[in-house]
C-alpha cells in the first residue's frame, strides 16, 4: 500500500483552503457548503494525527465591492469590516469551522507580499503594459471571451454565470505573460492527472488551454479599491492576482520562511467550478513563473441548485445556513450536503429531502442505536460496560465490519474526497449493527439468567457499544457536537482519553474500549423533528 498522510509528507503540514470569498453580501448555503467540506477534510487529517493547516478568509478587493459599498453609502473597507465581523467570522463559529487563519485581503501582511510577487514578475520581465478592449463581468471580476456569452432576447450579451450584461471595457494594462505557459502547463497536467478533480473539470480545463491562452490582464486604471501597482500607482493590481496568492501570503510567503517552507503549497485547493480556471490554469502559471512548486491539487464542487438556478443573491435564490440549522441542528447540516450531493457534482436542496434523510438516517439508525444501548446496558448491567466472552460468527461479522467502515471512509474522505462516499461506508456499518441486535434479540437473551445467558447478552451488548465506540471515532471531523455526546455516553474519555486524540486509522481496532466502563443515556443524539422547536 502507498504511504498515505504525514508518512508521505514529511513535516509538511497537510495544507487545505477554501476560496477566500466576496464580501459583496451575506454568506448562503454555497459558500457554507466549500468551507464545511474543508472543515471535514482536516479535522479528518487531524484525527489521523498529522499535522494540518486550513485557511479560508475573504475577497475584499475589485470594482463589484467598490460598487456595493457605494450602494450603501459607505467605504469599501467599512463595508468590508462589517461584513466579516458581523456575517462572515460569526457563520464558521456558528458551524464549528475549525480554521487555522483567516486572512483578509486588505491585511498588510497580505497587500505587501503581493506588491513584492508582482514586482517581482515584472522585474523578471514577465508582466508587459499593453491595451485591451472587451466584455467584461463585474460579478466575476474578468473578461469575457465572445465565445463564452449568452444571448437575451433582445439581443444583450450576458454573462453565463451571472445571466447580467457585460460591460465593454476600455483600458491601458499591464499583462502578465500567461501565453507562454500553454505548453508547460499541459505538460503539467499529462505528468499530474489528479492535479484537477473530478475528471470532466479536468477535461474542461486541458481542452481551454489546448485552445491557446491569452496574456492575461492583471491590473485596472478605471477605479482605486485595490493594491496599487508598485512602479505605477495609477493601476491597481488585477483583483484575481491580488486574491489568488493569499494560499502564499497568509502561510509567510516574504514574511516567514520556515512557515511558508512547512505549509506551502497547498495539498488540496476547494473551490466552486465557475472559478476553476482561475485556480487550475492562471494560478500555476504564476507559481511557475516565480519558481515556486504548484499545488497538490484543485477540486471543484459542483453548484447548490435551488429550481434549478445556482444558489445565489442575485437571482434571489440564496438561502440562510441558519435557517437550517435552526431546524436541523448544527451537525445533521455539516453531514447533510456531503452526505447528500456527490462532490464535484450539482446537486439540488430541497427541504423534504433533507427533513427525510434526519429523520430515516441520523434519528432512526444512528440516533436510535445510541440510545438503545446506553438502555439497555443500564438495565441490565446497572450502567457498567461488560466483557464480552465468547464471539461467535456474528461478532466476527460485526469485528470485520468495523474494519471495513474505516478503511473505506479513510481512502474516501482523506484521499479521494468523494465525501459521500465515506459518509455511506459509515452508516452501512450503522445499519449492519442495527441489524445485528435486530437478529440477537438480546431483550429475550436477557430473560435467561443462566450464566450462558448472561455471558450471550453481555457479549451482545459489549459488541454494539464498542461498534459505536468505533461509529463516534469516525463521524468526530464530520459532527463533532453529536460524536463528543455519544463519546460521554459511552464513558470513553476516562479509559481512552479525550476523542479527537484517538487516532482514526485505530478505530477499527476491535476491543479498545474497557469493560466495566460506566455507559450513560445521555440526550437523544438527534431528536424527530416534530420534537424540536423551530
């Protein structure tokens, strides 16, 4: 088998970012979704016990903030402050986002470094002053290829992202060489074909750049909200370059050379696909041109569809986190999207399809079977955890398919980011332990008070609580709330040590939990619905 996290990495830290995202508005569900994923991610790395690093932060730069500020009359960086601190800082902690860093690009430990990269570039002769004119997104801060607009009715030519007008754009530049890196960066692409995930991202990137790449802009002289361009002040820095080396700066680029050496660059990139090429084509292109090593690897997630519209403020379509997780609760709504939408696919919300899976998934199989055996261990046993003594092929059954359950939601999660597919390795091994005390009976067992009886009921119950010893191990980086519960109810801190120290390739270990453990029934994991208060 290869050598997987920090045995491959040496003392790199596993390096993790989100988008850093625009402060035009209060965060929805898409943004939510990216930094959630991330979260899981590295807490996931962290309980394999390496050592990891996960950014996000936020856009504060580029004519579509300056606009939004002036809509409501204030500054742009007034705008931008009260956006974080009232809006963007307080969702993560409301979602239990567990970030190393939060970088803003208004920061000097940001604007300085990306005065020193472009000025670098330019010195190296890789940035030239030229002119352009074309169609141009606010929205997404870029020009736009003719080929790449849709047409209204009337004629208008529209973003196809944004479905609004583009502006034709008129200005003296300076341009940043990306044409010759065409070559090199499909060379890149063919030696590294993970580099870019899913598949038909990747496809779609290799086949645009096999088009031929244009030189790309990288500064604006018709507004001021940026950094200034370091020999000519009438420019301010393309805001795309200016966000994108924030993975560098907010890890020491310039600054801090043994943190940038242990951190940079990033294993994995999260972003959504409508900025892939930004990320997986100009992104490289600038390292490469600084001699700096490229990223391990950009995966896109697909869009969160609400009547089949991208979720989004613009077309009214966004949605509140808190207004699921009001309902829901914090962690059924982290495990909900991955657990629901194939990552790096669209997926569509819909509040019945959420409502359904709580209720069949966390409450009946998972909710429930903690339940059940803190009860029945306390009836039977007074609350302390027996030994088991004589597994049979049941138990074998059940000791395999732990085993399995951490082996494949492992390579899933911390390898392939196919999150789903982890998700559903968990709680198949839920539903086989569910199924096994369906079949034992141990209700009936326990009407045999012969010491065969009680040593096939304390068999029985030792089996189901340590299966969810394992359960609680594995679902820690993706509902932590709920795992730290059932983790108290099952006494384990005392005998095992505080849950996010146990390592997770360990958690199939079978038998780590010690008989004559005190087992509690703590609160109901996951409450129906109808019980909860809206």
């Amino acid at each position: 088998m290869a050598a997987t996290g920090s045995e491959k990495r040496g003392t790199k830290a596993f390096y993790v970012t989100t988008p850093i995202y625009y402060v035009n508005d209060a965060p929805h569900l898409g943004h939510a979704y990216t930094t959630v994923a991330g979260d899981v991610l590295t807490r996931w790395h962290r309980q394999r016990g390496e050592k990891v690093w996960f950014l996000t932060g936020t856009d504060e730069h580029g004519q579509k903030i300056m606009r939004t500020a002036e809509a409501n009359d204030v500054t742009p960086q007034a705008w931008c402050d009260k956006l974080v601190e009232e809006a963007w800082k307080p969702l993560w902690e409301h979602l239990d986002i567990a970030n190393d860093d939060f970088i803003r690009t208004t920061q000097k430990r940001h604007t300085d470094r990306v005065q020193e990269f472009v000025q670098d570039l330019y010195d190296k002769d890789e940035i030239y002053k030229g002119g352009y004119e074309g169609p141009y997104c606010v929205g997404c801060e870029e020009y736009k290829l003719p080929g790449d607009l849709i047409e209204a009715e009337d004629g208008t030519k529209l973003c196809p992202i944004h479905k609004k007008p583009v502006e034709i754009l008129k200005e003296e530049n300076y341009f940043f060489k990306l044409s010759e890196y065409g070559p090199k960066l499909l060379e890149f692409y063919e030696a590294n074909p993970g580099f870019i995930q899913p598949e038909s991202a990747r496809n779609e990137v290799v086949n645009f750049v096999r088009q031929g790449l244009q030189d790309l802009s990288i500064s604006r002289s018709t507004f001021d909200w940026g950094i200034p361009i370091p020999w000519d002040d009438k420019h301010v820095i393309y805001v795309w370059v200016d966000a994108l080396l924030n993975y560098a700066t907010a890890v020491g680029y310039g600054a801090n050379q043994e943190k940038f050496e242990e951190t940079f660059p990033a294993d994995v990139h999260l972003v959504g696909k409508d900025i892939l090429r930004f990320h997986a084509v100009i992104w490289p292109a600038m390292l490469m041109a600084q001699g700096l090593p490229v990223p391990g690897r950009v995966a896109a997630n697909g869009w969160l569809m609400v009547g089949g519209e991208k979720m989004s403020k613009s077309n009214l379509t966004g949605i509140k986190p808190q207004d699921l997780t009001s309902h829901f609760g914090v962690d059924a709504y982290r495990w909900y999207f991955l657990r629901a939408i194939a990552f790096g696919s669209d997926g569509s919300f819909s509040w019945e399809d959420f409502s359904a899976r709580y209720t069949s998934e966390l409450a009946n199989d998972y909710g429930n079977l903690a339940s059940r055996v803190a009860a029945m261990v306390g009836k039977y046993f007074g609350g302390e955890l027996p030994a088991s003594t004589a597994d049979g092929e049941a138990e074998t059954a059940i000791h395999e398919g732990l085993a399995k359950a951490v082996a494949t939601a492992d390579a899933k999660i911390g390898e392939e980011l196919d999150f789903q597919a982890g998700i559903l390795a968990i709680f198949d091994f839920v539903k086989q332990v569910n199924g096994y005390i369906t079949e034992q009976e141990p209700w009936k067992v326990a009407k045999d008070e012969s010491d065969e009886g009680r040593a096939r009921l304390a068999t029985i119950l030792y089996t189901a609580s340590e299966s969810l010893r394992g359960v609680a191990v594995l679902l820690n980086p993706i509902m932590p709330e709920t795992s730290r519960a059932l983790w108290d109810s099952l006494g384990a801190e005392a005998s095992l040590g505080a849950l996010s120290a146990q390592p997770l390739q360990d958690a199939g270990t079978w038998g780590r939990l010690p008989a004559g453990t005190t087992i509690t029934k703590g609160a109901v994991l996951f409450p129906r619905l109808e019980e909860k208060k809206d």
